[in-house]
C-alpha cells in the first residue's frame, strides 16, 4: 500500500509537468492537458485503478482552492461593481442551476430533483481564472476582470449551499419551508463563524514572528472555516469565504513582508498542484466511468452531453446580454450593472468556462443514497460534468483571443499607466525622505548622494515610460523594444559580476528579482 500511494503520488508530479509542456505546444487551456494526460495513464494496463473518497474531494480539494481565490480577490473594486457582480454570481447561477436541472429531468425522469438539482449546482459556478488569465494578458477594460473576479469570489458560495441543499435532500421530500430554513442555516452560519475564525487566526497571526509559522498558519485557516462548519450543516465555502476575504483585507499588515512573500509564494504553488491533481485524478476515472455509461443509449448520452453544454452557454450568454438593459430600462440597482458596453457583455457573456471547483464539487457526490442504496446515477452525473468542463474549457477559451482581437477592446489610457504612474509615486516620496534626512545632517554622506542619484534615475526612467505609454506616440514599442534590449544586457552584466565573484548570490538573486519584474511589466505592455 505505502508503494502504491507513492507511484501514485510519483506519477501525478510527472503528470502536472508534462500537463504544462503539452498545453504549451498545442495551445490548449492547462486543465485539458491533465484530463488528456490523465485519460491516457488509465488506459495502461497494469496501474492500480484509484477511487477518490467523496469525503476526500470535500474536505481536502475545496477549502484550499475556494481560500485561495478568496484571499487574493479585492473586495474594495468587487463593491465598486456589486450590481454586476451580484447578478453574475447569485442571479445567473441559480438561474443556470435551475435550467440544467430542468433539461437533465426532461432526458432522464427518474433522475430525481434532488441529484439533478445537485448535478447543476456542480456545473452552475464558472471558473474565471483560465479566462481572466487570457484578458489580462492581451489587455481589455478592467472593470470586465473586476466583475468575473468578484463574480468567481461570490458564485461558488451560492453554488455549493445550493450543492449543500440538494444532497441533504437526496431521498426526500421536504416542504418548502424546510428548504428554507436549511438555507438560512447554511449561508448566515456559514458567514458567521468564518467571520469567527477570520478575527481569531488574524490575532494569532499578530502574535507569530517565525515565517514558516506564519505559512502553516495560512495552511490551516481554510481548513479550520471550512470542516467545523460543515459539520454544523453551515456552509463551509461561505465560511473560507469570509475567513479569507477578512484574513486578506485586515491581516495582511500583520504579517512581515518576508513571511508575506514566502507564503504567498506558496499558495500559488499549491493552488497550481491541486488543481492539476484534481484534474489528472478525474482524467484516470474517465475510462471507468465510459465503461460504466456504455450501458446508455449513444444517442442519448450525445443528446444530453449537447443539450447541457447548450444550456449554460445560452443562459449565461442571454443574461449578460439581456438582463443588463432590462435593468437600465426598468430603472432598478445601480449603474455599474448597465456600464458595461454591449461588446464588454458579450465578452463577458462567453467567459464562462467550468473549471476544477465543478470537478470538485461532482466528485463529491455521495456514493450511496442515505437509505444505503447506492447512487446508480453517480456515474452518468461524473460523466456529464466531465463533457461540460472541457466543452466549455476548450470550446470558450481557445476562442477568446481572436474574439478579442475582433472586438477592439482595450483599457483605458489610466488603467495602462496605473503601475508607472504608482511607481512613481513611490520613488517621489522615497526622495523627499532623503532631502528630508539631507536637510537633518550637518554634512550629507556619500549613501545619501548615492541614494538620491539611484532615484533619480529611476524616475526619470518612469517619466520616459509614462511618455512612451500615450496614446499618440509612435515610439511606444520601439522604446519597449530598447529597454527589452537594455535589461538583457543588465542581465548578462549581473551574471558576470557573480561569475566573476564580484556579488554574492544573494545580491544576485535579488537585483534578478527586480529586472524580472521591469521585463515582465514590459512585455504585457507590448
């Protein structure tokens, strides 16, 4: 057994590094990479089939992935837009959750409400990360990622309470009441006690000076929210939620900037691991679960696979397009909802890819009925999720750059200058510290007159980027192209300097660092 858990352990690292090298070469998103790869490791005759425990999903996927987007969102420009995002992530997923439900009932009867309900909350919540990533990097107004960010911080919440409620009612009949309360229990307990467990993890965190503490600390917390509420029927993704979103707007101060960075560092590798387990384990399952739908009709299995990839591309699309005019014209809810452009909401309107929290949430669908039966359905429902996300995967996000490119959006002139013009802010009062210190010496010192030379080319190397970056200048990419050019040759000049032993590594890693940054800030301006 322990060799088999670490073949099995040994053979998903491999699977996460040749996911990212296939997903480079044949330009597909990363998570179709790990289904692919993982497809073929179950066809190889020979490994040992694995059989994730629902419980697994739930309590070890869910928390870290939900915390994670949770503590890195900005709560202060998701207020900016609440309209839009509230409609996005609360309006549109219950009525995607419902449509799914409805049009899964109508090809299988039997089905029952509850799972089909549950089924649908799975796949109802759009995972906005590949998207975002694409719109970032070819650059579209920021408002349009500040409304599929918020929406990705508050659609999985309204999602798995719902996911929460179905399961609970797998077998039943409750009255609508009942439903009622349970819903009530599940988000104002779930907001409650992550609020809890977000004051008190800030304050033990005040109180932690060693990095690494600080690390597991961070570790810890979504776990902490998520499985004291779960088992207090309250909503464990609401209670990360809020944990994270108090721990990322409060607690941050707290912490020092080494242990900051060393922690966040560490999130973003782990968020990439389970990720990309996540998907490489659900790949592995898929030539078990085709084995066990083969039993269906073909034409139906197709007719169901079209119809429910159909369905949350046509509600999402329609409500973004529609919904946002209906609002305007009715006169009801804020402007933000109706600030988008028609070309910003059709935009929006396609970013909806399903990603790893509707794999998550499918695998964790009980195993038996709570009669003891078991779930016959599972399977298909394992299915179906599968052919949903990497429709949607695939089929939304390959596109989205030439429909960008077809639509002509682009930020603002402030947001493009919006890191230049901070930067310089920075440098500004870093020299008016040192004509303050200046003034306060009788004689100013050589670090001085040093410090103050080194700022003050920086910031004339800022006000010549702020000029490049106008929208009537010619030489914006060539002067990009020459300063490309020129930290190449910083570049090459530190490596000599540190084969040469003339600076130590550490120097060498962190002036690296710096030059890292200028040519990555340059090329997503190009």
């Amino acid at each position: 057994m322990p060799t088999e858990v670490f073949l099995i352990g040994a053979a998903l690292a491999v699977a996460v590094l040749l996911g990212r090298l296939l997903a480079g070469r044949i330009g597909v998103p990363d998570a179709a990479a790990y289904v692919l790869i993982g497809v073929a490791a179950g066809l190889v005759p020979g490994l040992p089939r694995v059989q994730v425990s629902p419980d697994v999903v739930l309590l070890a996927f869910l928390p870290p992935l939900v915390y994670y987007a949770a503590f890195f969102s900005d709560p202060r420009e998701t207020m900016e837009h609440i309209g839009a995002v509230v409609g996005q992530s609360v309006g549109l997923v219950l009525a995607t959750a419902f449509a799914v439900a409805w049009t899964l009932l109508l090809i299988f009867p039997d089905i029952g409400w509850a799972a089909a309900l549950a089924f649908a909350a799975a796949i109802a919540p759009p995972d906005p990360v590949a998207a975002t990533t694409v719109l970032q990097r070819l650059g579209v107004p920021g408002r349009l990622v500040t409304v599929l960010e918020g929406e990705g911080l508050i659609n999985d919440a309204v999602a798995l309470t719902l996911f929460a409620v179905a399961v609970a009612n797998l077998g039943a009949s409750p009255s609508v009441p009942e439903v009622l309360v349970r819903i009530v229990v599940q988000v104002a307990g779930g907001i409650l006690f992550g609020l809890i467990v977000g004051i008190a993890v800030a304050r033990l965190r005040e109180r932690t000076r060693d990095p690494l503490s600080q690390a597991v600390w961070s570790l810890v917390t979504p776990f902490l929210a998520f499985v004291p509420a779960h088992l207090m029927h309250a909503s464990g993704v609401l209670a990360t939620v809020t944990a994270a979103v108090w721990l990322g707007t409060h607690g941050r101060g707290l912490v020092a900037p080494s242990a900051r960075l060393q922690t966040e560092t560490f999130w973003r590798v782990l968020n990439l691991l389970l990720v990309a387990f996540l998907f490489v384990l659900l790949g592995f399952q898929i030539p078990g679960i085709v084995a066990v739908v083969a039993d269906y009709p073909v034409g139906t299995l197709l007719l169901a696979s079209a119809s429910l990839v159909a369905v949350v591309v046509v509600v999402r699309m329609a409500w973004a397009l529609l919904v946002p005019p209906l609002v305007r014209r009715l006169r009801v809810g804020d402007d933000e909802i109706s600030a988008l452009s028609r070309k910003e909401r059709l935009v929006l309107g396609w970013c909806g890819p399903r990603g790893a929290v509707s794999l998550a949430v499918a695998l964790s669908l009980p195993l038996t009925m709570p009669d003891g039966a078991p779930f016959v359905r599972r399977d298909l429902l394992l299915f179906l999720t599968v052919v949903v996300v990497l429709a949607t995967l695939v089929g939304q996000v390959l596109p989205l750059p030439a429909l960008l490119r077809r639509l002509r959006l682009s930020p603002s002139e402030q947001e493009r200058t919006e890191g230049l013009r901070a930067h310089r802010a920075m440098v500004d009062a870093a020299l008016r510290e040192v004509e303050d210190l200046a003034a306060q010496e009788e004689q100013e010192t050589e670090g001085l007159e040093a410090m103050r030379q080194v700022l003050e080319l920086r910031r004339d190397r800022l006000h010549r980027q702020l000029e490049s970056e106008a929208p009537d200048g010619d030489a914006g990419p060539d002067e990009r192209d020459l300063q490309l050019r020129m930290l190449a040759a910083e570049r090459k000049a530190l490596r000599d300097l540190a084969r040469r032993g003339d600076i130590g590594r550490r120097t060498q890693i962190a002036i690296s660092q710096e030059l890292d940054l200028d040519e990555t800030r340059l090329r997503r301006a190009r």
